[in-house]
C-alpha cells in the first residue's frame, strides 16, 4: 500500500477532476489485480475486505516461516555443536563406503571353516585327553584349557550370530546353533536377541541388557536401589567383580532356559531338544570317565574358567565409558564410537579377544568378518579424526584400571551413605 501512494500524486497536486493512473505491477502479491486502470482520488476508499485478506495472508506466511525456523533451531540446538541434520545422515554413509571400497565387508568363508574345524579338534581332542588322563592335577588342568576353548567358541557363537560368516543365513544359524545349544550348553536365540539389543543401545542405562545384569551395578541409581547383602555387594563391587565373573557361565545356562521357557523364539523346540542333548551327554560322560568326585571337579573349573574368560573379554569393551539415557541419546555414529573402547592391536591380543578388542570398528560395522576388522581400524581412525569425534583406544592393563575404577566410583555413594 506504501507504493500504492508514492504512486499517487502530492495533496498540492490534486484537482477536483483529475484522475491518477497507477502502475498495475505494484507489488501486492499473488493478489489478482481487478481494481480499475483509474482510481478517482477525491472519493478515496480502501476496500476493508481486501485489506484485511491481504494482512491475513501476510500474517499466515510470516507464521510459516517462523515455525519453520524455530524447529529448525531446535534440531541444531539438540545435536553436538557443528553438526546439521544432513552431516547426520551422511557420516555413516560415508564412512560406510570407505569400508566397502576397500572390500571390508566381503564374506571370507575359507577363513571361518578354517576356524570351526580347528575349534573342534581342539574341543574333541581336549575331552578325549580329559578321559583318558587319571591324575587329579591332568584332569585340573585339561579342564582349565577347556574352559578356554569354551571361550573360543563362545566367539564362534558370536561370529555366527552377527552373520559374519558366510552370506547364507541358515549356515550362520547353524553354526551358531551347534555352538550355543549342543556345545556350550546355552540358548542361541536368547543370545542373538539380547546381543542385537546391546549393539543397538550400547550404555544406554534404559536399554541396554548388559547393563542392567543382576550382581554388578553400573549406575548410582542401580547402587543406591540395592537392599540387604545386594547393597553390601555394591558396596564393594571392586573387589567381588572377579569371582563373580567365575558364574558367568552358570548364569547364561540358566538365563538361556529360562528365556525359552517363557518367551517365543524361532527354534524354540530344537534348542529345548539340543540342551536336553547336551546335558544328557556332557554330564553323562563326566560321571562314566571321570567319577562322581572328579567330574564335580572338572564341570566347577571349566564353567570357571570360560565364564572369567569371556568376561575378561567383554567387560572392558564398555564399561567405564560414557553412558546414555533418553535425553542424551546421539546419532548412530557417535553412540557407537563413543561407547566403546578399544585394546591396543597384536596379534595374541586380537586371539585372546577374538579381534573383539577393536569393539569400536565392531561395533559400527557388526557383520564385518572378524578377519577383516583390523584393516578397519585406520580408516574408522581416520574417519573420527576428521569429524572430531573422540576415538579411545588403551592397553590390555590399561583397560582393567579404568573398569575398576569405574566399578570402585558406582559403588562409593554406598560407602559414603555408611560412613555417615
């Protein structure tokens, strides 16, 4: 309306009769231009109508902007400073096409079948040594080294659950199948569905399993809920965490039944059936080779010793390192990396963890053949380096300082609450 009366002339101007032809292109919008070619001044009048269609239209764009803007501004806002909604989305992207660039993901078949047989034989030939030694000290330790194979195939379980094997999915289900239910004596399906659920909520103190596991505490929260001889466990949790990582395998024996006994699960009935076997023929050939005495003997150390094994793998992969809830949830990327520790490469060390000390790189890339992982490494360096996201990577004893000293932390508003 402004360039509607520059259009027009001054009041000196005016004449009774005169009449002042305005410009058509005035900018008034999409608004259709049906005022005549001529606009008598003397009888000035605006339309109230349309005055009040334009102000309304005007008003309504303004408020779509604005609103735009605003969710805008709060989406920036809730990411980490830098960080637009399309870097989300491309970071995985692109760091995904780097490791399929270099031929990362590709299956390595002949790797993993060199890996189950040699597993076997060593598990087969491990029992047969057991049954046929008589001294008490050969039996003890025949049974330590096959708690220790029990661990490696707990990562042949592992391998196979995450299907990195082959591309097949059944072959994947098989292997895990034989290695879980009739080897090892635990539920697969309970494994792969508690497992999936850690990798996709790593340390988050809502959702994730491992978090939430019955004699350690991870959050003051947990801490502070315990009651009786639970709260004085806590307490000092510190100097009980080691032996109590001697019933991990007891616990997921029984975790694993009690899963399948209430919960569905795709092979449901041949998992009852397989752990039915082998309890049958573990705890029957104990007692034929071995005798009553000497197989309680062997069935407490081997449990023992892979329980202890596995969890010396897997407890210092997350523990200790940030955690997340609902209102601190980050993007994919970052909540993998950022969880997560890794132990410094070499080759004893990536046999001893199953290259699961490079958790980091497994963790963003789940179905990457284990062979492949140190390869990934650099890159995923690489990567993190370039977006400013904090990579940490430590030594084996390293690893241990920072998850005692984390357990020691959870557990002091107990001591302190005591002393005062």
């Amino acid at each position: 309306m402004a360039e509607l009366a520059d259009a027009s002339v001054s009041k000196t101007d005016v004449r009774k009769d005169v009449r002042v032809r305005l410009p058509l292109s005035a900018p008034l919008g999409d608004v259709p231009h049906f005022w005549p070619s001529v606009w008598p001044i003397r009888p000035f009048q605006l339309d109230i109508a349309l005055v009040l269609w334009l102000l309304l239209r005007l008003w309504t764009q303004a408020a779509l902007q604005v609103t735009v803007r605003v969710v805008s501004l709060i989406a920036d806002v809730s990411r980490p400073s830098g960080e637009t909604a399309e870097n989300v989305q491309r970071d995985y992207a692109v760091l995904k096409r780097r490791i399929n660039d270099a031929g990362l993901m590709d299956k390595r078949p002949v790797f993993y079948a060199f890996s189950i047989t040699t597993n076997l034989a060593l598990f087969f030939g491990c029992l047969a040594i057991l049954f046929l030694v008589k001294q008490i000290w050969a039996q003890a330790l025949t049974a330590v080294l096959l708690g220790l194979i029990s661990g490696q195939l707990g990562f042949q379980l592992h391998d196979s659950g995450h299907r990195q094997m082959f591309a097949s999915n059944w072959k994947n289900a098989l292997v895990g199948l034989i290695t879980a239910d009739a080897l090892l004596g635990m539920s697969y399906g309970w494994w792969v569905q508690k497992h999936n659920r850690h990798h996709g909520n790593p340390n988050d103190v809502d959702l994730d399993p491992d978090i939430d596991v019955g004699a350690i505490v991870y959050t003051h929260e947990q801490a502070m809920a315990r009651r009786g001889a639970g709260r004085l466990l806590a307490m000092y949790q510190v100097y009980f965490f080691f032996p109590l990582t001697t019933f991990l395998a007891w616990s997921m024996h029984v975790v694993g039944a009690t899963y399948l006994i209430k919960e569905d699960s795709r092979y449901r009935r041949l998992e009852f059936g397989m752990l039915a076997a082998h309890a049958v023929i573990y705890l029957g050939a104990m007692l034929f080779f071995l005798g009553p005495w000497s197989a309680l003997m062997v069935v407490v150390i081997h449990k023992a010793v892979g329980g202890a094994y596995l969890a010396s793998v897997f407890a210092p992969n997350h523990k200790g390192m940030p955690q997340t809830d609902s209102s601190t949830r980050l993007d994919f990327v970052r909540t993998q990396v950022l969880t997560a520790r890794n132990i410094y490469g070499h080759p004893l060390t990536d046999f001893w963890y199953g290259a699961l000390n490079y958790q980091i790189e497994h963790h963003l890339f789940p179905g990457m053949p284990r062979i492949n992982v140190k390869r990934a490494q650099p890159i995923v360096k690489q990567f993190c380096a370039e977006r400013g996201i904090a990579y940490h990577e430590t030594s084996f004893l390293q690893s241990y300082v920072e998850l005692l000293g984390f357990l020691n932390e959870v557990g002091e508003p107990l001591r302190a609450a005591k002393v005062s």
